[in-house]
C-alpha cells in the first residue's frame, strides 16, 4: 500500500556484490576504491526494488601509491554534521590496512537441502522439455553464483569454505605453479598465498568477471571461462595489479556443482606504480609448497603473447547455439495450451539472454587476444560498429578490416589488449529477433 515501510517488508532475495570504484577531481585528486555489498531486495506491486543497500569499504586510498603506501582516507565514515543520518552504522569494523569480513548471506553450496526431486518420465513431455529447459538455465546460474563465491572466499583467504567447493577428484593449475590433485592438494595450495583468514595490512582481492558458461545437456558437466582482476600486496610494499583468465571445469555432485578443474593462465602481473607497462614473469612452482606434477602448459605473462586454448566454439560460427525443438502441445489439454505457450515464451527469453551474455563476453575475449576473424564473425551482415570517436563502420567486411588495423599482426610480444567485458543488463524485445 502507498506509504508502506519497505524496510517492514520481508526481504524476497539477497545478493553479494562487488564494487570497484574511481574517484577524483581535476588537477587536484585521484582515489580508488574498493568494497563488498550486502544487498535486500522486494517484489513491490510486481516490481523489484531495493530494500536495503549495505557496502563495507575494504578500501579508499589516494591512485598515489595505491593500496600498499596509503592508509585509508576515511576510515569508511562518511557522516556529516551538515547531513547527519536517521540512525548510526549497524557495524563498526576495520577498514585497510586492517580487517573485515562482510558476513555471507548464503551458506556454502555444498551444504544447501538436497536436490528436487527428478523429473517423472511419465510427465506429460511439453512439460518434461519445459523442465529440462529451466534446469539448464539453473545450472548455469548456480555456475555463475559458484564462481563469484569462489573470488568472495580468495579474498578473505577462507581456504576451507573455497576447498568445499571443489569435487572430490579435482585439480588446481594456478599459473605456471604447477598442478595440485583432489581437495587435500587444493587446500594445501591455498596456503601459498597465506594462512586461513587474511591478516591485517594485507590485500588479496579477487574480481571474478566476464563467465562465458556452457552446460551439457545432461546437466552433469559444465565449463567456463572467467576472467580474474587482482589487487594484491602488504602494506608498506610494493602493490601489485594481476589479471588472468579461468578455463575451468564442474561436475554435477548428488545435485550441487562443483569445481572439478581449476585453470587460471596468467595474463600480466605488474607492481602498482609502474603498471603493465613492463609486466612481471609469473610465478613459478613453489618448493616450500610444492605441485603434485608439473604445469600442464608451459607460457610466460605479458609481454610473452599466450591463448589459453577456448573450450568453446565461435558462438556464431561453431555450431554450438542453442537450437530447441518446438514445443509440442498436441498432446496437451486445450486449457493448458496458452499456459504452456506463455512459459515456453519465458523460458526462450531467459535463454536468449544467457546466448546474448556470452557473445558478449566472447567479443571481450576475442578482443584480448586479437582474434579478429572471430571477432567479426560475431556480428550480423548488416552490423555496424562504433567505437569512441571513429566514426562508424557498416558490415562485417569493414568491421574486420576496422579491427585488424588495431594489431594487424595479432597479438605479438609486448602488447596487451584486454578487454574486459562485464556488468550486462539485457533486454529482448517482443517478438524475441532483436534484443
């Protein structure tokens, strides 16, 4: 009802989020900033609408020496005698270089209630291909919602929560560190970046971004490749930027996903002051901790030029997009006819919306290692591209020529072009053709 407290409202869903933020003024500041939300959401006359908004400030601190030379500006207050507020903070905690963790609103996934029951195979088939649909699309949701997790638990350093959510038989290849078999070897791993629970004056942040993920269709497998910005150092040392990219694998385990292959191929790492400019071998297999066996690939960090190999196909040219038969409602009763329509119509949209998502983020890393064919093999006949100020570009033959121009050789030694793809918001309009 109009004037009803939002706050007196029974939140209906939570959410963890990141937020990366730049400040500045110019000619007389620049600040970065880095923090966890903790978010309420409620459906309000069949509209949602935030209910609690809740960020922890990991960190604000002048671009001057970044993170590792600079305190915190303000100590995550930001109460004003001019603009007092109607309550004070519900927590009071430490921001860098000291420590806090923001508490999880959800619970390991190993430990949520057991799966649904499967599906009957006497179920009336329309409804039985409606529900397989749904479950896929689950599927890669809870994929996506594992690997943001995974980034929450590596900047904490909460080893045992991150090790759970690895399969019993699994493997660990950070870099060229070498390979770590099963969960012991995974929690052994953890400890080369410190002990469990990250200790003041350190920063270990993870940023997990830009999943392109494919489910089998039994539902059972499932593989992505993400892509990991780190914010790395102790106080009083050098910072370090790191940025790589996940080519990982899950199993389906008594109805929860886990991660059964755990690849992240170093791009760059580079300390904070002087940037990528010259970039920084990788790191290299540890002896006080050491793998179980070798790399599986042998490559340097930038400026070496390396493709992790892509478990994917061209979206557009593989052969891979998704191609649903028709739903069949012969056998349906006439009353449930336009019920059934009306869902499969939903559920294409949410499918056409995960497809949109990841050619996106197949541009993004078709861009980063200047796969220019593929780039432009994304795009429709007609396609136009307009990048900055260029102007604009008709067609896939001068898309492709535009964007050879910018590494007309590829991507060789000593060149870097990530293009970090990520934060989408997608709408399909009616008719479901144009999004």
């Amino acid at each position: 009802p109009p004037g009803l407290s939002l706050r007196r409202m029974r939140p209906a869903a939570k959410a963890r989020w990141r937020a990366v933020v730049m400040t500045g003024q110019l000619g007389e500041s620049a600040t970065w900033g880095e923090g966890t939300y903790e978010n309420e959401y409620v459906k309000h006359d069949g509209v949602w609408k935030l209910s609690k908004v809740h960020w922890y400030q990991t960190f604000m601190v002048p671009y001057a020496g970044g993170w590792t030379k600079n305190k915190d500006i303000n100590g995550g207050v930001y109460v004003s005698k001019e603009f007092p507020p109607d309550r004070p903070p519900t927590v009071k905690y430490d921001v860098w270089p000291g420590v806090h963790i923001p508490a999880f609103h959800y619970t390991n996934p190993v430990a949520k209630d057991p799966p649904a029951a499967p599906v009957d195979a006497t179920s009336d088939a329309a409804v039985a291909q409606l529900r397989k649909r749904i479950g896929l699309l689950r599927d890669a949701d809870e994929i996506e919602n594992l690997i943001s997790m995974y980034g929450y638990y590596l900047d904490k350093q909460k080893w045992d929560l991150l090790t759970d959510l690895f399969s019993e038989e699994c493997s660990l290849e950070i870099s060229q560190r070498g390979v770590y078999f099963g969960k012991q070897g995974v929690r052994r791993a953890m400890e080369l970046f410190g002990p469990q629970n990250i200790e003041p004056d350190h920063l270990h942040n993870h940023i997990q971004m830009q999943p392109f993920i494919n489910v089998a269709s039994d539902g059972q497998r499932a593989w992505a490749r993400s892509r990991a910005l780190s914010q790395l150092g102790t106080f009083g040392r050098p910072g370090v930027w790191g940025d790589g990219v996940y080519e990982n694998e899950f199993i389906k385990e008594q109805g929860v996903w886990k991660i059964r292959k755990d690849h992240v191929y170093t791009t760059f790492f580079a300390f904070y002051d002087e940037g990528w400019m010259n970039g920084r071998a990788p790191p290299k297999a540890s002896q006080a901790i050491p793998p179980d066996a070798p790399p599986t690939e042998v490559y340097g960090g930038y400026p070496d030029v390396y493709v992790p190999p892509f478990h994917f196909k061209n979206p557009v040219t593989g052969g891979e997009q998704r191609a649903q038969p028709a739903l069949s409602l012969a056998q349906v009763p006439a009353q449930a006819r336009s019920t059934l329509a009306r869902l499969e119509q939903k559920v294409t949209q949410l499918e056409d919306e995960h497809d949109i998502e990841n050619l996106q983020r197949a541009f993004g890393f078709y861009v980063d290692k200047a796969k220019w064919q593929d780039v432009a093999d994304l795009f429709a006949e007609d396609a136009t591209l307009e990048m900055g100020g260029s102007g604009v570009f008709v067609g896939k033959a001068r898309i492709l020529q535009f964007m050879t121009r910018l590494a007309p050789n590829g991507l060789e030694s000593g060149r870097l072009l990530n293009h970090l793809q990520l934060h989408p918001v997608v709408h399909d309009a009616p008719g479901g053709s144009t999004a």
